[in-house]
C-alpha cells in the first residue's frame, strides 16, 4: 500500500526551498549558481496541513533547508492559516490560469464569481514550453506564416500549450540577459509593446520585463530610465503581492540604489523613501533591523549592477541603510 501512496504523498507535500530567493545576485554561474541555493523537501505533517490560498496569510522563507513560515498580515482568532502553493506574482491572474499553474487536480475559483468554470491542463507543465523562440516577437508573427503546412498543426498544438503559462522563464530570462545591453533594449521593447490577450496572457511576463529592462538601462547607466521601470515594477508587486513580502523588499532596495545615483533632490528623496520602507518591511519580515538585513543583502550591494565604482555604491549604501 505505501507503495502505491507515496507518489502522492510526494506530490502533494514536497516543496521547493529557495535562498533569499527574491535577490537579484547569486553565485557564480560557473560554480553551480543558483543550485546551490535552491532545492526540494519532503516536510512534517505540521506543513503538510496548510492549505493553499490565493490570498494567503502565511509566506514561506528558506535558508539551506531550514524553512520558516511567517505571516504576512494580522491574523484574527481563529483564523485558518494558509500560504500560497504558486507564485506570488501570479495570483492576480484569473481562476483559470491559476489552477493550470496549480496542476495538482485542484480547481481554484474566481473571488468575483463562485460559478467561474476553471480548466485544467492534464498535460502538466511538462508540456509548457513549445521552443520559446516561438514567442520572440520576430517569429511570432511573420515567421509562422512562412512555417510549412506540415507543420502548421503541431505549431498551432504547441502555441495552444505554451499560451497557458507564462512565457517569461528563468530559461528565457538568460537567454535574454545574455544578449549585448545595445541588443536586449529593442528586444524588451517590442515585447513591452505587444497588445495584452486577458484571456492568454499573464500580466506577470510584462511585470518580469520591467525587471529586466531597469536591469538594462542601469547597466547602460541610464538610471532616470531605470528608475521608471524599477518603480513600476514595484508598483505592480505592491497591488498583487501579499501586504509583507521580500520581494517588495528587493525591488524597493533597487529602486532606492538606482534612484540615488539620479540627479537632483527629488531623486534624494525617493531613494531615502524607499530605503526606509524596505528596511522597515525587511524587519518585519526578518528582524534583526539593520544589522541582519545588511548581513543578508551584502552580495547584492557588491553586486555590478551600475557602471559606478563599488566603493561609491557602499558609500550610498551607508547613506541610505546606515552602517
């Protein structure tokens, strides 16, 4: 019997576990990257109870393979403590999308509407990803028309497949931060700029572009660019994520560097603003105040991210987050 169960068991309660997952750094490619900081757990019975919300009053944490469970927001008396089994980015996407995203024979509904017929995917995400060159904007379009007609049918199964997910990976990512700064801009642009389906498309593959262009336009030193971008993004991660989250900690933390490194007092004042924020949420998150978010975020600082010397990317550090 237990031959037969624990497939399921497996299924059902593992968990990834993530190192400060939400930071923008890692170690060298080379030398294992982000495998060194990530990986997968079979838990207790006490995890093994929370539920999945898409509204969730619990966020988990990982350092190694010891995780923490942390709420998010006050909690009443009695309440059912639940945390998300998907991404927090995705959990303003509609029911539908949510539950193919879910993939574990769950169907989610929409808060707006209890009758919301959902689908599921019984292909699993095994069978997400069509070649992602599909969804370059230079192919999507007027490469598919000149495809062979033998090969239409299984380009068009394919599409239909991808479409259910999101399209901007990890894999994807860097593929695009791979490129030349000179050559990613236009790319993100044109991307940034294609009309937005409800019905296919996820609003977190332009949120994870914006990412990726302040990141562009930081680099090109462009940094009243980037600061636009950083700021939007934050602005969509403070509307979907959960009120407490450490990725508004990260992007708030980008946005004050990036801001700093702007011209002018206005600049000042945002990079001070939204310095005090991140380290007021990180506390919250993880107490310890600033000593402890200093100690977490101290490979992020060091971090080339702008053509400006890390000596003078410490001193705004000092100035922004105290010593």
């Amino acid at each position: 019997e237990i031959t037969a169960r624990l497939p399921y068991i497996v299924r059902y309660n593992v968990l990834s576990m993530e190192t400060s997952s939400e930071l923008f750094v890692y170690p060298d490619v080379a030398k294992g990257g982000m495998a060194n900081l990530a990986g997968t757990g079979l838990y207790g019975l006490e995890v093994s109870y929370l539920n999945h919300s898409c509204r969730p009053n619990v966020s988990r944490y990982c350092i190694g393979d010891v995780m923490f469970f942390v709420t998010n927001r006050a909690i009443k008396a009695g309440e059912e403590l639940c945390f998300s089994y998907i991404e927090h980015e995705v959990l303003c996407e509609n029911a539908k999308k949510r539950s193919m995203l879910l993939d574990m024979d769950f169907e989610l509904q929409d808060d707006d509407d209890e009758n919301d017929a959902n689908g599921k995917d019984d292909e699993g995400p095994a069978k997400k990803k069509a070649r992602v060159a599909k969804k370059l904007p230079s192919t999507s379009k007027h490469d598919k028309k000149n495809n062979d007609d033998s090969d239409s049918d299984d380009d068009d199964d394919d599409a239909d497949i991808e479409e259910n997910y999101p399209m901007i990976d990890a894999e994807l990512q860097r593929e695009i931060m791979a490129m030349p700064p000179n050559e990613r801009m236009p790319l993100l642009d044109e991307f940034l700029q294609q009309p937005f389906d409800p019905e296919k498309d996820y609003q977190c593959d332009k949120y994870q572009l914006r990412i990726l262009k302040a990141i562009t336009l930081d680099g090109l030193g462009k940094f009243d660019k980037a600061l636009v971008e950083w700021e939007t993004a934050l602005e969509f991660a403070i509307k979907n994520y959960p009120t407490v989250d450490e990725t508004i900690v990260a992007l708030m933390v980008q946005a004050a560097l990036c801001a700093q490194n702007c011209y002018g007092n206005k600049c000042s004042k945002k990079a001070k603003r939204h310095a005090k924020k991140a380290l007021k949420m990180h506390d919250t998150l993880f107490g310890g105040g600033t000593k402890r978010f200093l100690k977490r975020y101290e490979k992020e600082f060091a971090c080339s991210l702008r053509p400006i010397p890390l000596v003078t990317t410490l001193k705004h550090v000092r100035e922004l987050f105290g010593e």
